[in-house]
C-alpha cells in the first residue's frame, strides 16, 4: 500500500498547520503533467500534535472546507503519513524470489522494527541493482507503519466524504516531487528537506535512487514558538510574522535576531543528520540541498543552510515543470509552492501503485 497505474489519484497532505490538496493530470508519453486544480486550508494547532490526530472533528471540518472550495470532484486520495510511528530499513537478505520473500517478510520485520508486528502495515520492495552485503545477497526497503495512526488518518478522509485509496510516505512523496520537476544527475548527490510544521523530512539521493531516510523533529513551530515568547503575541500573528508579514508589536529589527537564531537551530539539527548519513555511508558527501515546506521561505533560512553547508541549498518548487489550468489562481499555485512538495509527489500516483 505505501509503494501502492491507472487512475489518477487527488494528493493530499494532512500536515500538522495546513491541508494541502493538488489535483494532477499526467500528460502521457513522459509530458509530464497538468495542474488541475489546488487548495490549501489552515488547520487549528490543536487539531494534530506531533503527527496524532487530536480532536479529528477540527480536521475533517477543514478537509470538507478544502475540498469544498474548489469544488473537487475526485473521490480516491494518496495520504502520506510520517514521524515516530512510520520505520523505514534497507535491508539485506539472501537472494530469494518474491514468493518467498512474501513469505518470510513478516518474520524478517521483527527483528528491524521496534513494534509489535501484529499493530503495523508492513510493506517492502526488492532494491534492483544494489548489495550491501557482497555476492549472494539483495537489499529490501522495507516500510513499517502503526495501524493505528493509518486508521486514524484514512478516517477523517473518510468522514469528509473521500477515500484513501493509497497510503505512500513522506519522504517517497517528496522525492517524487523533486524526481518530477528537476534533471537528475547519476552522480550528483542530493539531499531533501520538507520543512514541516513539527517534523522535517529528510531524503539523501544519489542521482535516482534514495539511500538515506530520517524524519526529524524539528519544525516551522520552533519559530512560531520563540516569536511568542520573546514579542508576545499570539499563534496566528506569530505565524504572520514568521511569513514576514507586518503585525503591530514585532518590528522587523526585533524579529530578525529571532528569526536568527531559529535558522541556526534548524540547520544545526539537519546537519546532526546529514553527519551521520556521512558517518554511516563512507565515500559520500552531500552536494546540493533542495529545502521545502513552509518554513523556506522564513528569512535567511536557505541563505544560513548554504553558509553552513558551503554547497547550493535551494528551494524546491513542486511546480517547476508542472503546466497550470486556467482555473488555478496565480495567487494559489505561489501560496503552495513552498508547501505541496508532498502534496504533488502524491498526486503523480496512480490507483494500483506499489
């Protein structure tokens, strides 16, 4: 299910500040594809908290409201989960068929995930063309998700009148979105940030194929959090400022430091985990950063990323090769555009993926 080509399916991403829809039609014969149509709607801070639905009442009102706005028809849904309760290995097994690893998957799961087995969805793929362990062996993604958390997701769509019909994970949603719109370099190695509200996805890939997976819990509250406590103010004008947006009581020389001081924090926690994928990945290095998520646009994040880094940190626009409708507000697409990296990984799926 979460690696789960016919119909189209609407991408949307339930994230912890806002829902993000994206409607996408595939042009066919490597066009590309089509934007349908788009919305994004705020959500209540109360609603999701550290990636748990809370009060599932405030989230299925803002799906109906999202959906509803734009009048979008589409019923199946790709939802993308993350965070704590989602694991994800490559792992190496002795070279077997897939009937037989569909046979020993369950058992070879125990001894990777710290979770009973019997409370989560399992799924796995057969890595082509790579070996960790030498002659005689083969990697395998396998993918790990508390049913719990799936149930609680696929409800609320559910009860706003949608149907889940693919559960995919953040971060293949975001290297999907980035594999969509940007060249890939076989020997470049890139590595991804989505920004969220409380976790940031990281994805490190090597030309195509992803080799490094970390969700962190770092986000664009962490800025929302030490405006209030140093200006003031409230969730809402916090969230303004942060955008850049003006708001009596937070003058742009108070906020700079802030803003500051929080990009130093960010940076520092996302090199913590491009370190130890340097650490854990001999003989390789990181050359060029794509950062998404609300949070790139706070000022002076991708500037302070590159000065740490000292490589190209830029931000990825999930729409960079995507035509737009007609129908689809200028004003919309640029308000997604730092965001519906997610979102538009999920809508390139297909009914019947794996």
């Amino acid at each position: 299910m979460f690696f789960s080509r016919n119909k189209s399916l609407l991408g949307l991403d339930i994230g912890s500040s806002c829902i993000k829809v994206v409607e996408l039609k595939d042009l066919g014969k490597g066009k590309g594809f089509h934007l349908v149509n788009a919305s994004l709607e705020p959500l209540s801070p109360e609603a999701i908290v550290d990636g748990a639905i809370m009060d599932s009442g405030l989230v299925v009102e803002a799906l109906q409201r999202c959906f509803g706005a734009k009048r979008i028809k589409t019923s199946d849904c790709a939802i993308a989960l993350s965070g704590h309760s989602v694991i994800i290995k490559r792992i190496s097994l002795p070279v077997m068929s897939e009937e037989e690893l569909a046979e020993s998957i369950q058992w070879e799961a125990e001894q990777y995930i710290p979770f009973d087995v019997e409370d989560v969805n399992i799924a796995y793929q057969i890595l082509k063309g790579t070996h960790l362990a030498g002659d005689g062996n083969m990697d395998v993604l396998l993918v790990a998700a508390k049913k719990d958390k799936i149930n609680d997701y696929t409800a609320v769509v559910g009860q706003a009148g949608k149907n889940a019909a693919l559960v995919d994970v953040d971060v293949f949603a975001l290297q999907n979105a980035f594999e969509m719109n940007y060249e890939i370099d076989s020997g470049q190695t890139c590595a991804l940030a989505n920004i969220g509200a409380n976790v940031t996805n990281v994805s490190v890939l090597k030309g195509s194929s992803s080799i490094f997976w970390r969700d962190i819990s770092v986000g664009g509250n962490q800025y929302n959090d030490a405006i209030r406590k140093e200006l003031n103010l409230s969730f809402e004008q916090s969230e303004r400022v942060k955008r850049g947006e003006d708001v009596e009581g937070a003058a742009t020389e108070t906020v700079a430091p802030i803003l500051s001081s929080v990009n130093d924090y960010v940076g520092a926690e996302i090199q913590k985990t491009l370190d130890f994928f340097k650490n854990t990945t001999p003989g390789e290095s990181i050359d060029r950063i794509c950062v998404s998520g609300g949070a790139s646009r706070v000022l002076g994040l991708l500037e302070s990323l590159g000065e740490r880094f000292g490589i190209p940190v830029e931000r990825l626009d999930p729409f960079r090769r995507v035509t737009v409708g007609k129908d689809v507000p200028s004003e919309t697409v640029e308000e997604l555009s730092s965001c519906a990296a997610v979102a538009v990984g999920l809508a390139s799926r297909k009914v019947g993926d794996r």
